[in-house]
C-alpha cells in the first residue's frame, strides 16, 4: 500500500490579526476555597491553571485561594504549590510574579466531618473577606475523594456558607459524579438540597480542551461538513482514549473505578456528544446541555455482547518494560477490574439511525492518543476495477476525518489522489493536516484554565448538568451491573504496550470493519 503524504495547513498570520478580539471576561473578586488540596489535582492541574490565569490578567485584582485538607500543612502549602506551578505550570523560579501570586495562598486544616472546623473556616473566610475587600463571592471546589462529597456539601450548608447576602456562591464538584445511576441520583439530590443547580459545577475536564470546543466550531461555522456530518455519508465513528500511563500510584482509586467509569461515561460520553448534537439555537449553557441531553437519551441500551472488557499485563510502552496492572501498587492481585473498555452503540435519531459509534479507552495501551475518527461511506468505485492496470478498487480507502483532542491537536482529512507519472489510475491516500501548534502556537491550558475561570464567572456551558449525569449513568450501569455478576477469568488480556485485547477487534470485525490503529499525527 501506498505511503500517505501529509499535506499541512497553514494560518495567515494576517487572517488571524483580523480575527476581533471578543471582550474580557474577569470575574468579580472572590475566595476560591479548594477541599482536598493537598491532592496531587491541585498541584498538578489547578494551581498551574490559576497562575497561567493571572499571568493572562484574567483574574480579579483582589482574590484569595484557600486550601482545605486534613494535615496540618501551615505555610508549607504555598511553597508546595509553588513547586508545583514551576514544575508543572512552567512557571520560572525567579519570576516576581510568582512571588506575588503565592502570596494570594492560604491553607486551613479542616476534618471533613467536623461541624466544628466548618464554623472556624467560615469565620476564617470572613476575615480573608474583609481584609481583601472581596465581597462575599466564594466558590468551594470539591476535589477530594468522591466519599466526603456529601459531608461537605451538608456541613457547608449546615453552617449557611452556600449563600451570600453580598456575593455570589457556587461549588465545583469534580469527577467521578457517583459511581452508578442510583448514587449519582441520590448525590444530585443531596447537593440540590443545600446548593441551587444554578451554583453546581459539574466539572469534566475534557470540556475546557481547546479541541473539544472547536468541535462545534468546525462543525457549525463551516458549511462544507454539516451536510455530510450523517448518515447518509458518514459509515461509522470511532473514538479513542488511549493511554500510555497507567494507574499512577492511583490503585485504591482505580479498583473500585476501572476504564468504564473512569473515562467511558464522562469524557468519551461529552465527546459523543458533541460530535452528534444538533445545532443549538446558542451557546448559553440551556441550550448546549438540551442538546447533549437528546443525545444521551437516543441511546438505547447497550448489549453486553457489544461491550469488551480488558486488563493489562506486563508488557513495553514506548520502550520501557512496565508491570501488570495486578502487580502495581495497592491493586489486588487477583483484580477483576478493567483497564480497557470497548464498545458499540447507536443513536436512535434522524440523523444517525444505522451509524455505529465505537468507543474504547485503555490503560497502558501502545500510544498515547485521544481522537475522533469518522468514517465516510465510499462511492462506486467500479471504474477503477475496470481501468487496466489499475490496483483493485477494494484497496482504495474511504474518506477520514480525524479530530485529534491530544497530544498533538489538529484536524486532518484522508483523501484519495492519483499516484503520479503512471498511465494508470492508482489512487494513493493523502491528508490534509491542520495542527494547531503550528498554525496557532503552543497553548499552555489543560483544560482547568477555562474550566475554573467559567466557573468563576458562573457561566455553566462547559459542565455537566443533573439530568447529563443521570442518563449516562443509566446507560452504564445495567453494563457494570453484567460485568460485575461475571468476574473475567482471562484478565489479563493485553499486554502493555498493545492495542488492547483481541476480542476487541471482533467488535468491527464482524460488521466487516477494524480499528484505526494509525492514531496521532502523521509526519
Ligand atoms: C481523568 C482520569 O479523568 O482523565 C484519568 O481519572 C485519566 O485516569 C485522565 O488518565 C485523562 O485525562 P487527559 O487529559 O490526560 O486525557
């Protein structure tokens, strides 16, 4: 088969000087009061995220980050997350700036549970308040162990910290939003008891990526692909999260999480999503969410014959030999839980009735990838069987459009072309490339820049709503429900460093089709 040629796309620097620069939004000043920030999250992601958001003069002029933990951690907190922000946020030692930004952290000790340290912080905060002039605007955003989610909630509303006569209030509740229907259920009910949807920040990270929102963008403010974005040109959808690592010391976490729940029923579900939606009359957050909802709720539900389940054993990832996931840290060595799940669902709805989206997500797996493919039906193609000389028409390939969320994002289109100084029609893949580094320079957000800044102006277009999370849920849980009645007994099932397990490949391989394994940017 022919090699593929990458033909790259470029950006005028002057088309992009004339694109208007939208106003600034800067959020009032606030406390952002951060549970469980003695967490590798809040080193790694927020605190990174919250100084590339100053350096960028996006935040308030007056503001205060408070962390919240069990240990004693005194002053030592600021300098922690000043490593952090250097090693992570690459932030440089001796910048000024970063002098002045660590000066905006403070740390209180506080036992989940403790009505009593609720009232000592809301005194604390008080004081914080008044000393900064903030005006009583707080967001509280939870990113501890799922388990003390609701002590939090109720203590803070116990204490009357979820109202502001002056300011503003909202809550940030990270990822995961219950573990089944019936928790999420019983958690939405929980937190709208103390908190109104309005103040609620479902977080999914995967929301505040710059690729993920140019979904709507291309698809939307283009007018070549919305006539062919169905399923009278589109033959399938593939989605892939594929990744390198593996649990990262994350194993009490992971065991009781696994592929499914951990990625599957958030992030790939926001990618479904978006790639299906139907145009939404705006991009306020009602209208959005309505439209993802319909999505969601199209789904009919998944046979366990169309799901695959996988564990890692040993294996090489990007030449480093690795463990198997049973023998990495604080996992059970007899672990039934999956590390790749895999799966074949339909939307039962006008524009995708008959087109099969395949999801799958795994651990250890032999790149790290995260990318949308989608899959156009070919035309006849019975003329280059005809043509002598020519090669088979069968080894022609159909059009791709490939989104890629990361590493490297961009948008690529897979055509065919004719293979040059040949009398005959051969026909050669090609791709036309759009990599947004190159065409825009490296962006330095992870995601939380966006996500926390949103969440301090209180716009909810980016995070989950109630009835989201409850119908993703429904539509997982009767799957988890099979899988656990039925312990695997061929974990593990690929090896690190693979493309995940075989069976996996039946999946397509019965409907006559395989997975793109060809992920990532082509040279
Ligand atoms: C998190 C999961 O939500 O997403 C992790 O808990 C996973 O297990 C991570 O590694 C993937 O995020 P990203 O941005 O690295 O693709």
């Amino acid at each position: 088969m022919a090699t593929m040629t990458t033909i790259p796309i470029r950006v005028n620097p002057e088309d992009l000087s004339q694109v208007p620069k939208g106003k600034e939004r800067i959020p009032e000043p606030g406390i952002l009061v951060i549970f469980g920030a003695s967490g590798d999250l809040t080193k790694r992601k927020l605190l990174p995220a919250l100084y590339h958001l100053r350096q960028n003069n996006l935040l308030p002029r007056e503001f205060a980050i408070v962390g919240v933990a069990r240990r004693p951690l005194g002053d030592q907190f600021a300098e922690d997350m000043r490593e952090g922000i250097i090693e992570f946020g690459g932030a440089d030692l001796h910048d000024s700036k970063l002098d002045e930004f660590v000066s905006h952290i403070g740390y209180f000790p506080l036992h989940f549970d403790d009505p009593g340290h609720y009232a000592d912080l809301k005194t604390e905060l008080d004081r914080i308040d008044k000393e900064r002039n903030i005006g009583g605007n707080r967001l509280f955003y939870l990113a501890t162990a799922p388990e003390f989610f609701t002590d939090i909630i109720e203590n803070l509303g116990a204490q009357e910290m979820a109202h502001s006569e002056k300011g503003q209030v909202a809550v940030v509740i990270e990822k995961p939003f219950g573990h089944d229907l019936e928790s999420a259920r019983e958690l939405n009910h929980r937190v709208n008891a103390v908190f109104s949807e309005r103040q609620v920040f479902r977080i999914d990270h995967y929301l505040g990526k710059e690729t993920v929102q140019n979904l709507l963008v291309f698809r939307f403010a283009n007018g070549i692909f919305e006539p062919v974005w169905n399923r009278n040109y589109i033959s399938h959808v593939q989605i892939t999260v594929a990744e390198t690592l593996g649990v990262e010391g994350r194993g009490p976490f992971y065991e009781k999480a696994g592929a499914l729940r951990d990625v599957v029923q958030n992030h790939m579900m926001e990618l479904l999503a978006l790639v299906a939606l139907e145009p939404p009359s705006s991009f306020e957050a009602e209208s959005v969410r309505r439209e993802k909802l319909k999505v969601w709720q199209a789904i009919p539900p998944i046979p366990i014959l169309n799901t695959v389940r996988g564990q890692y054993g040993p294996g090489i990832v990007v030449g480093q030999h690795v463990i198997g996931y049973r023998d990495e840290e604080r996992v059970d060595p007899d672990s039934g839980t999956e590390t790749y799940a895999a799966l074949r669902l339909e939307i039962e709805n006008w524009r995708w009735a008959g087109v099969p989206f395949y999801l799958r997500a795994g651990k250890r797996m032999k790149k790290r990838a995260t990318e949308i493919g989608i899959l156009f039906k070919q035309p006849p193609l019975l003329i280059f069987n005809r043509m002598q000389g020519s090669g088979p028409c069968s080894e022609i390939q159909p059009n791709l459009l490939t989104i890629r969320i990361q590493p490297d994002e961009g948008i690529a289109l897979r055509f065919g072309a004719k293979v040059p100084t040949t009398p005959e029609m051969n026909v050669c893949p090609v791709n036309m490339d759009f990599d947004y580094e190159s065409a825009f320079g490296k962006s330095s957000a992870n995601g939380y820049e966006r996500l926390l800044l949103d969440a301090m102006l209180g716009d909810q277009t980016l995070f989950s709503h109630r009835d989201g999370v409850e119908t993703t849920w429904s539509l997982y849980t009767p799957v988890l429900q099979a899988w656990a009645a039925k312990k695997p007994q061929v974990f593990p099932n690929y090896f690190a460093g693979s493309w995940g397990p075989e069976c996996a490949d039946h999946l397509l391989e019965r409907e006559g089709r395989v997975w793109r394994n060809d992920l990532g940017r082509k040279a």
